[in-house]
C-alpha cells in the first residue's frame, strides 16, 4: 500500500501557487456593508465599538474572560479549581470542574419556560415531519441513554453514530454526553471501508444507525454499509448495533447482534440522570481528513467545547427567544456537532434538521422549509450557494424569505459573487452576512463578523471572535501584515481547541505545532489555511496550504485517495490534486500510472472512480482521470503535485522545474499520452 509515513512533515503549497482567491481579487475587493442598523438595535452585540471592547478584555486577560463566561452561562455540578493549564500543545480548561453537556442542551431548560419550545423541528425528504419539545427531547434522550446502558455502554466506552439526518441522531449523541460516552459519528455518506477503519481506531463498543435515510429522491442503505462493516469481525470491538426503522426496506438482522431502537426505546425508563462528567471528560472524537495517512480522530472535551459553542452560537447568530435557527450541515461533520446540536440547544434554542437536499424533484425545497417554518437564521456553505445560483432566482423568488434575518456561510473561501448573491437575492439587502472560518479541530467558529457589529467585505470572514487571537505568520512564526499572504495561527489557547489526535498525541503535535516552530516561547496553532490581512485588518482565508483538498466544503486528504486508487490492482502509482471547481470549489483529479500489463480505457476510469467511492464515498469520487507513464518526480522521489495541479487545472506550468528528474514527463503528461 502506498500509504505514506506520518513521521515526516509534508511540504506546504507555495502560498503564491493558491488559486482560490487570488490576492490581487481580493485586494480589488472595496465593497463594505455596515451591519444594518435596525439589526444592530436588538443584538447582543450591538456595535463595533462593543466588540472591541470585549476582543480588547478578552485579550488583555483570556483566562478572567473565559471564566466569567462560563460561570454565567453554563451549569455546573462542581465549579473548576483552575481556569487554564496550558503545557503546550496540550491544554486543560476548567479542571476539578463537572457539569453535563446534555443537562446544559436539555434540564436546564426544563425548569423555565422553554419546556415546551420547540427544541428540534425536523422535516424529512419525503415531506414528513417532527417537532420535538425540550421535554420531548429530554424525555427521549434519558429513555435511548438507558437502552445504550442496557446494552452495557459505560463511561467512557465509544459509540458509533452513522445516520440519516433524522432527530435520532441528534436523540443518540445527547444520550452518549449523558452517560459519558463518548460519540464518533461517521457521516452517512462513507463507504463501509470508511466507517470500518473509524470504529476499529475509535474502538466504538455499539453502533447507532438505521435501515437507511432518504436522499435526492433515493434512499441511502445505511444498515447494509454497517453489516460490510462488521462481516469477518471487521471492527471486533463493535458488540451491538442499534437500528432505527426509517426507510422500511427490507435488512438484515442478526438477532445476536442487531436491535431494533423502537423496540428498546418503548420499554426504557425514561429516567437518567446525567453523569457528572469532569471538565476535560472526553464528549467525541470526529474524524477528519489530514494530509497524510489515515483520517484523524479530533478529541473534544466537555466543558471547553460545551462553554466555546455556547457563546460563539449565542453572538455569532444573535440568537433570540423566538428564532428559528437553521443550519444545513449534516450532523456527520462538526458543523453538525457544533451548530446543530450542541450550542444551539445549550442557548435553548429552536433548531431545524432537514433529511434531504435540493434535487430535481424538489429544487426549491430549502426556500419552501424558509417559508413553512418562518426561518429566521440560515447557516449553509458556499458550495450549496453557487449550486442554488445556478438553479435560478425564480426559485426563491417564489417564496416568502420575509421572516429571514441572518445568513452565514462556512466550508470554503465564499467568492464575492456568492456572496452577493445571497445578499441580494436571499437576504434581499437586508440581512448580515456572517462568513464564519473553523474547522474541526477548532470547536467552533474563530474569525467572523458579528452581525450586529461588523463591517463586511464580500469573500472576508473578518476580524478573530473574542478571546481568540488569531494572526498571519511567515514558516519562521514572525507575523505578516503586508499583504504578501502567510499562514494562519492562532497564539492563545481557547476553551473549544481539540485536545489530541485520539491514541496519537504525536500525531497531534507534528501536525499542529511544528510546522512553525513556538516563537519568543509563544505555541503557535498551525491552522493549514494560507490568509491574508488587509489593511483593516480584515482575514481573508485562501484555502488550504497542505495535501487537503476540499471539495463542495468537504475535506479530503490526497493522500487518503491515492491509498484507495492504489490498492485496486491496475494502478501502480497515483497522485491526486485538486482543480479548481465551478460549484464545488474544487474537485479531484487524479494522475495514475497503470501496472506493465494493463491497457488504459475510459471503462477502467470508470472502474477506478467506483473503486474510492467503494473504498471511501462517493464524496471522494475523483472527477477526472489521466492515465500517465510517468509521474514528475524529483530526483529523490518526491511527486512534484505543484505541476500537476497545474495541469490539472489547464494553467502553464510555471515556477522551477529545474528538480524535475525528467523533463520529458511533462510534455506526456500535458498530452495525456
Ligand atoms: C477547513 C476546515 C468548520 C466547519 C466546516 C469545515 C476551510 C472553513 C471557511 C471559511 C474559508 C474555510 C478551511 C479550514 N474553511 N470555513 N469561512 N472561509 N475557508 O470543517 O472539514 O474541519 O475544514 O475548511 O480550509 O481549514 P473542516
């Protein structure tokens, strides 16, 4: 297999080589739009100056500031005895501290007038629907945490989730945060090979899933992925698999193994008590591709994770009393985990759960659950938004986007047409636009406007959400303010930082804290975006500057792709790039070198492309296929992906090639012989 070692530290993608977007379109970029003032008048934070204020307190004294937040905004069995222990890069927040995350999302609530607010309102592809109270919630999270106790999860032991977009989903998560057990959700759309290699690394002891879920008019086997999963004691940990009926089709059960939820469900007790967790009690791990080798699995603990998606939810999206909240991310990525479930529900929030997606059938269908539900708050990718520009404005034209106040953004760079777009035709000029940039090993979001306070700028996500201080650095860590570009750190540990690479704490290191090495002793979180500051101060994030591509705002390791090409048994050598992508920002492009005995054809393009949707999903499907004789490789063996993302995106290539071994290869490669 060519699954490269972990132990070396890739070389980053000359910032200069980006393509998406330039620095000179951004420079070129001078649009500001002032948050609107009559939104300004009721939010959180009402004005530029109040957020100075609370970045300038924050920064002066992080620790002081993230200790009043979370004494006044979460519940605690037991208070912490110290706020902050950083013994870089491993941090601890809120130590001798215990409290519930799902009696923050759910008992807490119960005793005010919440109890009877609409928690979850889910709507199903087929057009069924679900609206489920805190104390329905509440209810069905004790029950379905004592089905997984009955089934002899403890703490500490790990479950899978890998679902449908269904309130199950959300009900399973609360339950293991309950009773201490840590959830990896594997998103629905993984092969079984995918799911496989997570529950084996997170040795999940149960496994939560359903017959399947409906999408683009399908339905998506997803008990039939877990079955190839698990056959020939695949991940021998896996003891039980719990089943929701939701698609009918006909599946396999093996009664020794396999439950059915509703049947658990009906008959368990629906009292629970939450277990008192310490602070830095691990809630998930979530998997994510990096740049080389196996996906990783992100560690989030309790208290920092539940108090950081608290408070960037609460005044990153203004939320109100009255707010329908919608967030389009599945709960299989931590957009889900995130803005979803976790800070919504701890604010007491309404949050929106849609199964589908547009489709044919249905291309209008998110402007028609706008309209039903009188959505207030619209969090999507830019991806989903190029997509729904190319579908026609006569489909949200069509609807009724009144009850609409605030739009965001996450995934990707959003190019400054999309932006204005959804300004325009969604926010019909009058919501804020937050373009909010994370990732999964932040927790939560760290550079966004708040809408009530932030001047925006079409394809900026701005200025650092208090108490984080973000800041563009050159490889040797000092900073770079000009506006030549560099990579993105983060200099102070925040509460919602994962805490480790699960089982691989090097791992974690090598990756995040040694790329640029601490400066005058300051760690410096090593982020793997390129960005650029203007002369505002404004961050503009370029997209990534290691072998991660993202394609429609999902992320995916090259390197991970060419370990699925490899292992089928025509290809000697590949190496995949992305190309930049009209709609999905980029998408893959794979360069192979077949074995001495195999002819070339578009059916075994086909095949291959098959062959990583089986190995991975469908997701990582590459676009194109170029066969090739030959790499361009250095003289020591490295391939040079810099040309061949310059080829694969049709652009001469340029900048030195005075290391390729031989020159030749490129002119083959350029014809595609
Ligand atoms: C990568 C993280 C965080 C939830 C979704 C993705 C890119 C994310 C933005 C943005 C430019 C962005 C970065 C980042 N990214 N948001 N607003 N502007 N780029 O989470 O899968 O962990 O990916 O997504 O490249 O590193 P993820």
């Amino acid at each position: 297999m060519a699954i490269a070692s972990d132990a070396f530290i890739p070389d980053l993608i000359q910032l200069s080589a980006m393509t998406q977007p330039t620095i000179e379109s951004i420079l070129q970029e001078d649009r500001v739009f002032s948050p609107p003032a009559e939104f300004s008048k009721t939010a959180h934070i009402g004005s530029f100056e109040a957020y100075q204020g609370l970045y300038d307190k924050a920064n002066a004294d992080p620790v002081a500031f993230w200790e009043e937040l979370a004494d006044k905004e979460l519940d605690w069995f037991e208070k912490w005895d110290t706020v902050l222990d950083w013994q870089p890069p491993f941090v601890k927040w809120f130590e001798g501290g215990k409290l519930n995350i799902s009696y923050n999302c759910l008992d807490r609530h119960l005793k005010t007038w919440r109890r009877n607010k609409a928690a979850i309102i889910w709507e199903g592809e087929p057009g069924d629907s679900r609206t489920l109270t805190y104390a329905q919630l509440h209810r069905e999270v004790c029950q379905f945490a004592n089905v997984l106790k009955g089934l002899g999860v403890k703490k500490g032991d790990v479950v899978g989730i890998y679902m449908p977009m269904i309130p199950e989903a959300a009900i399973a998560m609360l339950a293991c945060a309950r009773i201490g057990a840590p959830h990896t959700v594997v998103f629905g759309g993984f092969s079984a090979e995918a799911l496989r290699d997570r529950l084996v690394d997170g040795k999940a002891k149960l496994v939560v899933t359903a017959d399947g879920g409906f999408r683009k008019d399908k339905t998506i086997a997803l008990k039939q992925e877990v079955d190839k999963a698990l056959e020939n004691d695949g991940a021998p940990t896996v003891e039980n698999v719990l089943v929701v009926q939701r698609t009918k089709e006909d599946i396999h059960m093996d009664s020794r193994r396999d439950h059915w939820w509703h049947e658990l469900q009906k008959d368990a007790s629906a009292d629970c008590p939450p277990e008192p967790m310490d602070s830095e009690d691990m809630l998930f791990i979530l998997y994510t591709s990096g740049s080389t080798g196996k996906p990783k699995g992100v560690v989030h603990t309790t208290a920092g994770y539940n108090l950081y998606t608290h408070m960037t939810t609460k005044w990153i999206f203004d939320l109100k009393d009255d707010d329908v909240y919608w967030c389009t991310a599945d709960v299989g990525w931590i957009t889900g985990h995130s803005y979803i479930v976790y800070g919504p529900l701890s604010n007491g929030a309404t949050s929106l759960m849609y199964e589908g997606v547009p489709r044919p059938s249905n291309p209008g269908c998110l402007w028609d659950i706008v309209e039903k539900y009188g959505v207030n708050i619209f969090y999507t990718a830019p991806t989903a938004i190029r997509a729904l520009i190319k579908l026609g404005e006569h489909l949200p034209n069509a609807r009724d986007l009144s009850s609409l106040r605030l739009l965001g953004t996450v995934g990707e760079p959003i190019n400054p047409e999309a932006w204005m777009w959804y300004h325009r035709v969604i926010g019909k000029e009058r919501c804020p636009i937050i373009d909010t940039w994370w990732q999964t090993e932040t927790g939560g979001v760290m550079i966004t406007p708040l809408p009530g306070a932030t001047p925006t700028k079409p394809g900026s996500a701005t200025l650092p959400f208090p108490g984080i201080l973000a800041d563009i650095v050159d490889l040797e860590g000092n900073p770079v303010d000009d506006t030549s570009g560099g990579y993105l750190v983060v200099k102070h540990p925040w509460p919602g930082m994962m805490r480790t690479v699960y089982g691989d704490p090097d791992r974690f290191r090598r990756t995040y804290w040694e790329h640029i090495p601490p400066k005058d002793g300051q760690y410096l979180y090593f982020a793997g975006d390129g960005a650029h500051k203007d002369k505002d101060g404004y961050f503009w994030v370029m997209g990534r500057v290691d072998d991660v591509i993202s394609v429609a705002g999902h992320r995916l390791g090259t390197m991970e792709i060419e370990s699925a090409l490899v292992s089928h048994p025509a290809v000697a050598e590949a190496a995949v790039v992305g190309r930049p992508d009209e709609i999905k920002g980029e998408e893959i492009f794979a360069f192979i070198t077949l074995e001495a005995d195999v002819e070339p054809s578009d059916a075994l393009k086909n095949e291959l492309k098959q062959h990583v949707t089986g190995e991975i999903g469908a997701i990582a499907r590459p676009g194109e296929i170029r066969f090739s004789d030959a790499l361009p490789k250095t003289r020591s063996g490295k391939i040079m992906r810099r040309l061949l993302r310059s080829l694969a995106s049709g652009q001469e290539v340029s900048g030195d090639t005075s290391t390729l071994e031989d020159r030749s290869v490129l002119d083959k490669l350029r014809s595609g012989a």
